[in-house]
C-alpha cells in the first residue's frame, strides 16, 4: 500500500526535476559544482524544452485543482463500483483532468484576479483568515476524532466490518462480469460439502469451512457477487441491465456441482425482500414472487434429481442502515448499541420464509436450515450480540460474528443434514 516504496516513484521524480532545473543556474558555487558533476547526465535545455511544451504548461496551471479534486474523484468512484476496470480508471483521471480545468477557469482564477480583493489588501486578508481559522479548527476537530477512533470498542467494530469471510479473502468470490465458474478448495477432506450462492452464501464460509474440517469434509465453493442459485433472470443496479453473465454462470456452476458429486450442497441467498428493500425508490423493475419461487424450485429439483442433498439456509435479517456505522455512532455518543436493534417485522422477512420454507421441504433431500433465532427473538432482532458485531453493513454478517456461530452450523447443517 502507498506510501511505500512505490513512493519512491513520484519523489525520485521530483528530485530529478530539481537536480536538472539546478544545472540550469549559472550563479553560485553550487550550481558550479553541480554543473561539473553532472555534466552530460542532465541537459537543462532538453528538460526546460520538454516543460516549456504546452500540455505541460497547463498540467502545472491547473496542477492545485488535480491535487484537490483527484482524491474524491478516486474515493467516491470506488464506492460506486466495487472493482474498477482500466478503462474505468481511465475514465477517473478524464473527470479530473475536467473539474480541474472547470475549476481552474471558473473560481482559482476569478478569485485570484478579482479586483475588489485585489484594490485593498485587507479585504483579502480578513477572508484570509477566516478560512485559515476554520481549517484550524476543523484539523483539531479531526485530530480530537483520529484519538476517539483509537479507542478499543472503535477499533473492534471496524476491525470486524473490515474482516472478509473466508472465500471472499482467498478471491472466491467472482465478479459481475464472471461467466465460467472457477471454484475454490477448502481443506483435505475426503468428503465435500459444497457451497453455492451469491454474498450471503459466502458469509456463511467462515464458520462452514472450519465446522467441514472437524468433521472430515472439504469445502468446494461457487460463489459470484449478487448471483442468486435461483433460476430467474434479475436487474442488478450496478450493471443498470439484467444479470445475463449471472444466468450463464449459475446454469454452469449447477452442472459442475452435480458432476463434483459433493455430499451436501449448501445454498444460501439474498432474499427477494430484502432486495426490494434496497430498491425501493429506485423506479427498478421488480421479480414477480411466482418467478422467484419457481426459479428456486428449479435449482433444488436440479440437484435433487441427480441424488444430491441439499441445506437450504435462510437468508440474514435486513437491516435499515449500516451496522457498523450506526453501532460505532452509538457508542460514541455513550449510547448502548441496542439503539440500532431492528423490529422484526421489518428484519426478519418471515413471510417470504415462510413460502421458501415450503419450496425447500417440498423437494426431495432438501432440508430448511433457519438460524434466525441466532439473531432476533419474537419481536426485536438484534444487531450487536455476545459483545460482538453481527453485521458489517446493512446485510452482511461480520465475519468474527459468523465464526462464532460454527458450533450452530456444525450442529445444525452438518451434523443434521449431511449424514
């Protein structure tokens, strides 16, 4: 990560540039020296001639604006798209070479050359200063903060938001733009469990990889980012499109599972609910609930006629924002995390479950593996539980919350369903 020793590349630039402006100067000993040791290793006319050329020029015009607008461009791109492509990067430092320029022309300039700031120095100086004091102020606001995010309950939730489950840290978990499955191995055992789903089948890796190894198994995983098992064809916001490359992937991925022969396929998804929640407003076109649950009914029926079984675990409860965030605001306002606790009316989506529940146990080998008492009792779900995180977005599990509940899916997956 930078800076590191990739930092060498943009200072040992910069000292070049000044050891070659130097050889240009003609007054002073040190130029004088500079000039002999170095003769023939810089030429300051070449160096001067390639600044002098005009795309230079105007990268040095409006170098403050690329400065100042090159670190948002970058943040909130990454936000937007989970991997940026080359070309995508690309398109990055085309949008700042133009709210640089923008910038440059429509307020560097006017405020630098305005002639009422400029007729009376005092008139300059007074917004001088208060611009000066408010970033003073706003620094020592952020250094009083950059110590309160040192403290330990601070460090631990971020630390457990940040952590990824199992599969997603081994790049497991394949892109959007994925047809060809590529599974990842697990373990040496001589039995297989297999792992298929999207996101919130991976979040479930942690605690079945390590419950697979103490009971003799390996996990083989197929998992692609927002691919639900279920046959059905979905919008899916970041592509503005439906999900073709999810179709291909997922019809590939059912073929090589049944052809792995595991002893178990686990399969867990986001729920249809819970992705109406996230899209609501949003003017997306809507699955039909028949659509979804003939979809779902296809997959299992798939693996059921080839004699596989199946664990179908229930998706996580969804949450209204952020965990980590609202959990970690909680505490810094001395409140109890409690506060971010979710109704279960609005969490647990026991409705949809309920018609899933009924799709899987109506399928032969397919079991219903529901671990929501984990999370919610009859009213509330909650959200901070055994001192731990449980969430590290709005539907994620925390991967140190997840590890915690391996004796559950030992208890509940393997021990129940896989023998």
């Amino acid at each position: 990560p930078f800076p590191g020793f990739l930092a060498l590349v943009p200072v040992a630039g910069t000292v070049l540039l000044l050891l070659a402006g130097a050889a240009g100067v003609r007054d002073g000993i040190l130029a004088r020296n500079f000039e002999r040791k170095t003769a023939g290793l810089f030429s300051s006319n070449c160096v001067n001639a390639a600044l002098a050329l005009p795309p230079l020029q105007w990268i040095g015009k409006v170098s403050y604006s690329l400065y100042l607008w090159h670190w948002p461009v970058i943040v909130y791109a990454g936000m937007l798209v989970e991997e940026l492509t080359f070309a995508q990067r690309f398109a990055c430092l085309g949008l700042t070479l133009a709210l640089s320029a923008l910038s440059y022309h429509f307020i560097e300039n006017p405020i630098r050359r305005n002639g009422w700031l400029m007729a009376n120095a005092a008139r300059a100086l007074v917004p001088a200063l208060l611009l000066t004091g408010t970033g003073v102020a706003a620094a020592y606001g952020n250094a009083a903060l950059a110590v309160r995010a040192e403290d330990p309950e601070q460090r631990a939730i971020a630390a457990s938001a940040a952590e990824p489950a199992t599969a997603r840290a081994k790049a497991c978990v394949e892109g959007y733009d994925t047809v060809t499955p590529k599974p990842c191995v697990f373990g040496n055992g001589q039995r297989v469990i297999a792992l298929f789903g999207d996101s919130h089948a991976d979040h479930w890796s942690t605690p079945l990889i390590e419950a697979g190894k103490k009971n003799g198994y390996r996990v083989e995983t197929w998992l692609k980012s927002s691919c639900r098992p279920s046959r059905f064809s979905y919008f899916v916001t970041k592509l503005n499109r439906d999900y073709r490359e999810c179709d291909q992937w997922r019809e590939q991925a059912i073929k090589e599972i049944i052809a792995a022969r595991p002893s178990l396929v686990v399969i867990s998804e986001l729920a249809l609910t819970s992705s109406r929640k996230m899209a609501a407003g949003k003017g997306e076109p809507d699955t039909p609930d028949a659509v979804w649950r003939a979809g779902l009914r296809s997959t299992l029926t798939s693996l059921s006629k080839a004699g596989l079984k199946i664990a179908f675990i229930r998706d996580v409860p969804f949450n209204d924002e952020n965990i980590d965030t609202c959990v970690s605001r909680a505490l810094w306002r001395d409140k109890a995390p409690s506060l971010c606790d979710q109704s279960r009316a609005y969490a647990a989506n026991d409705q949809m479950a309920a018609v899933e529940r009924e799709i899987v146990t109506s399928v032969p080998n397919a079991t219903y593996v529901d671990l929501t008492d984990r999370f919610c009792n009859a009213t509330t779900c909650h959200v901070f539980i055994d001192g731990q995180l449980a969430f590290r977005d709005q539907h994620h599990l925390a991967t140190p919350f997840a590890e915690s509940l391996e004796p559950e899916v030992e208890r509940r997956v393997i021990s129940k369903v896989g023998r």
